[in-house]
C-alpha cells in the first residue's frame, strides 16, 4: 500500500528506485479499506516492545514503551 505502483515519468531515482505514485481510484480504495479496519486488527500479532524495536512509534512514545515494558508495567 505504500509504495505507489506507477513510476513518475522521466523522474530519476531518489536512492531506493524511481519515484511511483498511485492513481486517486487507488488511493481511496486503500482508504476505504483501511477506515474498514478496526484498529485492533492492525496491532493484534505485535507488542508496544515490537513496535518500539522496530522504531515505528515516535520516539518519545516508543521509549516509553519500552520502559514501561522493562518494568513489567502495562503501557
């Protein structure tokens, strides 16, 4: 979902291949999908400790996780 599925004609690479967008049509239909989604389902198989691992939370957040799950605590 994140990485568009059309390259931007005649842009070059930025590093991790040419720049790709997706078409309004794709844009909402992941939207839709994703209002569609309750919210525990995106989180149901990773921990806050995960998510703090993997640097996905922002970093404040995620160093409290972290903490809170070094002593045991419930975040």
């Amino acid at each position: 979902m994140v990485r568009g599925e059309q390259e931007i004609p005649g842009a070059e690479g930025w590093g991790y291949g040419p720049p790709r967008y997706r078409t309004v049509e794709q844009v909402r239909a992941a939207a839709e999908a994703l209002a569609a989604t309750p919210s525990a389902a995106l989180t149901r198989d990773v921990s806050p400790t995960d998510l703090a691992k993997a640097r996905i939370c922002p970093a404040m957040r995620a160093a409290s996780l972290v903490r809170t799950a070094a002593v045991g605590g419930v975040a």
